[in-house]
C-alpha cells in the first residue's frame, strides 16, 4: 500500500461558501457575506469599490449559500457515507463574536459549532478547522479598517483563544488563515482592506501581512499551550509558477512570483522574515510598524504546512503580447502544453507533485494537500443523475500524483481533502453553478432551487478511493 494507513481522506468546506442564515443565531456580518455577484465583485474583491453595505440592487449569494446552516445534519451523514477520516471547515468569526471583538462570545454561535463537532465525533471523523476562511468582521472594517491595524491582532487571538478553549475536546487539527497569500491578490477579502486615493497600497498590505503572521504565530503558541495535541498549519494558495521560456529572464520572473507567495509560508514555518522579501521592502521604501517583541512572536513556527492546489501558473520575464488566462484569483500566461477547465483553470497534475516537492525541500515539514478538485457546470440527466467523469478522471489524475510523490520521492502527506465536497458558491465568482462536490446542491446562481441534495456518480468513486486507501482510483 502507498500511502500510509492513517492518511486523512476527507473534503473541505468554508463557513461563508455554504451555511447561509448570515443573520441568524446572532452571527454579526462578514466581508464576504458583501461580495455580491456580478462586475462589481472584482473591484470590491481588491480593496478598490467599498462597499460595506446591502443594497437592493445587488446579490449576495452567501446569504443564503446552500443553506448548510439548516442542512448540517443531513450533510455530515453524506459525507460519512463516503468514508470521510476527516472534515476541513471553517468557524465563521461573526458567529462566535458578531463584531469580532466582542466582549463575550456569542452562546448561540457556539452551540452551532458544538452540534457539527459532535456529529462528527459519532461518525469519527476528525475535524481540520480554519480559523479565518475569508473572513473578517465589518464591523472591525468599519471600526479599525481590517488588518490594517494592530487592534486585529488582539481580537482575532481573543477569538481563537475562545473557539481553541471550548473545542478541544473535538479538534485537534487548526489552520490559523485560509490562503494568507490572498492577501496580496484579493485583499478585501483577505484581509477586509479598502483603500483610500494615493494611499500606498502595497504598504498597507504588507503591514496587514505583518499583523496576520503575528497573529498566526502567536494563535500557534496557544493552541501548543492549551493541548500539545493540537497540530498547527498554515495555508498556502498553491501552484508554483512555469517560465513560459528556458529564458534566464522568465525563469527569474518564475523564482520573483514564487516568492511573493512564499513569502507568507516562509516566515510561518521558518520562523523569520527571509532577506529577498526584507530588501523588497527596503526597495519599495516600506517600513513595516513593528514593537519589541514582533520578531520573537513570530519564531513560534508552524507543525505543518498546507496549501490548495488548482493549478500551476505561468510567467515571463518580458512584456509581450501573451495570451493570458486565470486561476484561484492569479493571473497566469495561458500555457500551451495544458488543457483548461471552464472558467480557464488549467489542470496540471505533475505540477501537484512537483509542489510537493518543492514544499518539502523548502520546509521540511509534513504537508496537507487541504483544496483541490474540478469546479464544472454539472448538467442532471433526465432522471436528475449527474455522471460526472470529468470530475472523476480529474482527480484520478491528482491522486495518482500524489501518490508518486509519497511512493516515488518520499513526500511526507498527512493528507487531502478535495475541495467543496459538497457543492457550494464560489469564492472567485460567488457562482453556485461552478460546482466541486460529490454531493449535488438544488440551487441555482440567484439561489432558486429546492435545496436537495443528490449523489453524483463521484460519490462512489470517491468512497471506493477512500476504502481503498487510494489504491483503487
Ligand atoms: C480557494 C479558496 O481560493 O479556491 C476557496 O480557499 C475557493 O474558498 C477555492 O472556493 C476555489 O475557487 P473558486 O473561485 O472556484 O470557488
């Protein structure tokens, strides 16, 4: 057998792409339940468009998303039924604090949560909780302007310190932010940043990234004080980038980009600033606001590093006249060697593999692979069954990927968790008709539907992988 006897098989989810009720149980709003769908989006997205507030001439489809705020039950059996080990998701912030920095919890959030774990618990599935999935409180927008300021720091350990506190008994996998790299690509919705005319934006991004890396590390240090059980990850958007040449200058370029996002993993899992991004900012003339103690708090490193993966993306040294696509918010050269998906996602299951590598030489720490998957327009047959081989064959792909890594380079993988198990509305486009899951959501984009949930023909499949322990695939 491949892969060890205890690796994690499981799907993941984020609060804000499926519970809905975002006004319910006395949860407070969140950035992303602001993000409407449509044009605007983007320019919310990154900071440039406020928009703090619903109005009627916009969508919001995560107020009601698929409704697993009233589904959870039902949900968690269907995942269950597929043999899940383990169950990434996220805790909405706004459900236990409605202003993020309340002074006590919110009892009814709690109890929310306290009913998924247990649920989970009969099932023996092991939750892999996120702590912040996209989400910042508006209120803490409104009031402080995101992580921009210092306060974040203290009110996001506040409420980790709380959910850390009463969930221990059930969780003992954490991951302190959701793709932190967002930040740099999306920042609204990684960091609730808005920026106002002539402020220097990358400035503000980076001192925001500064407050969320304290807040990581010093969150990682609880989580080890208040049981040496709990196993701390951080979380990268995943995917090095290709030179489009054997240019020396695109393959610089490719190095320049990787590093970027590194940047976050770097300091998280080794303990420091790395001297590449320390002289950027010098460059850049970016004097980052530190106190004292700022870089002490952050040699309390990460236990394992894990990331999403979609796809590889490519770059040049030169502006010239590229076709370009997208993927997982990155603008990306269309690279001619691989096909795409839909939306322009192009699929590259050697790059997995190889992003294992390259995670494994630069860290040395076990890895995750925590998101992966195909998101496709699903069409129900006649008899409202959906033969998704696509979705199949794509992550067969992935599978076996992986697997080389482990058998082949001797990648050390806790585990995978494919991305949106069961259908839920997209980050990038708020679309519920770009689906992942094994389990078919009844909704349509405007939130019509019947909210039922159907097995696609990937359900099986990928119960048969799991039972297996990815030997059949
Ligand atoms: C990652 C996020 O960026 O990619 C998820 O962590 C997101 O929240 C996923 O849903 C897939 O992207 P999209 O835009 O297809 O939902």
């Amino acid at each position: 057998m491949v892969l060890p006897k205890d690796f994690l098989w499981g799907g993941a989810i984020a609060a804000n792409q499926v519970e809905g009720a975002v006004l319910e149980g006395g949860r407070g709003l969140s950035n992303v339940d602001l993000l409407p769908i449509g044009t605007d989006r983007s320019a919310i997205s990154s900071g440039i468009l406020e928009h703090l507030e619903w109005d009627d001439e916009h969508f919001y489809p995560a107020k009601h998303a698929i409704d697993m705020y009233h589904h959870y039950l039902e949900d968690i059996d269907l995942l269950a039924e597929m043999g899940f080990k383990v169950f990434r998701m996220s805790i909405s912030w706004t459900r236990i604090f409605p202003n993020g920095d309340d002074e006590e919890p919110n009892q009814e959030g709690l109890r929310f949560y306290k009913a998924i774990f247990e649920r989970l618990a009969f099932h023996g599935i092991k939750p892999l909780v996120t702590l912040a999935h996209f989400d910042v409180p508006v209120s803490l927008i409104k009031r402080f302007g995101g992580w921009r300021s210092r306060h974040l720091v203290d009110a996001y350990v506040n409420y980790a310190e709380t959910v850390l506190k009463v969930f221990d008994r059930y969780v003992d996998y954490w991951l302190t932010f959701n793709e932190i790299n967002i930040l740099l690509h999306s920042p609204f919705v990684g960091g609730g940043l808005i920026f106002k005319e002539k402020e220097n934006r990358q400035h503000i991004i980076y001192q925001a990234a500064h407050h969320q890396l304290l807040a990581s590390s010093l969150v990682t240090k609880l989580a080890h004080d208040i049981n040496p059980n709990n196993q701390v990850g951080c979380m990268l958007a995943g995917g090095m980038h290709y030179p489009y040449s054997c240019r020396p200058e695109d393959y610089q370029e490719a190095i320049n980009r990787d590093r970027e996002n590194y940047f976050f993993i770097d300091v998280q899992a080794r303990g420091y600033y790395p001297a590449y991004a320390l002289k950027k900012l010098e460059r850049q003339g970016i004097v980052i606001d530190m106190k004292k103690d700022d870089l002490d708090i952050l040699k309390e490193t990460v236990d394992f590093v894990s990331f999403s993966y979609y796809s590889s993306r490519t770059v040049s040294g030169f502006e010239e006249d590229y076709e370009e696509t997208t993927g997982n918010l990155f603008k990306s050269i269309k690279n001619p060697n691989l096909a795409s998906t839909e939306w322009g996602w192009q699929i590259d299951p050697l790059g997995l593999r190889n992003a294992l590598n390259q995670l494994t030489d630069r860290y040395q720490k076990p890895l995750f692979i925590v998101e992966n998957g195909l998101g496709a327009k699903d069409m129900p047959d006649e008899n409202g069954y959906i033969n998704d081989d696509y979705r199949i064959d794509y992550m067969r792909q992935h599978i076996l990927a992986l697997k080389d890594a482990v058998e082949i380079d001797g990648v050390n993988l806790l585990g995978y968790t494919s991305w949106g198990c069961i259908d839920l509305i997209a980050a990038s486009t708020g679309q519920m008709s770009k689906r992942y899951g094994f389990v078919y959501v009844d909704c349509d984009d405007q939130g019509n539907g019947s909210f039922k949930r159907f097995k696609k023909k990937s359900f099986e499949w990928y119960k048969k992988v799991i039972k297996s322990n990815g030997e059949v695939v």
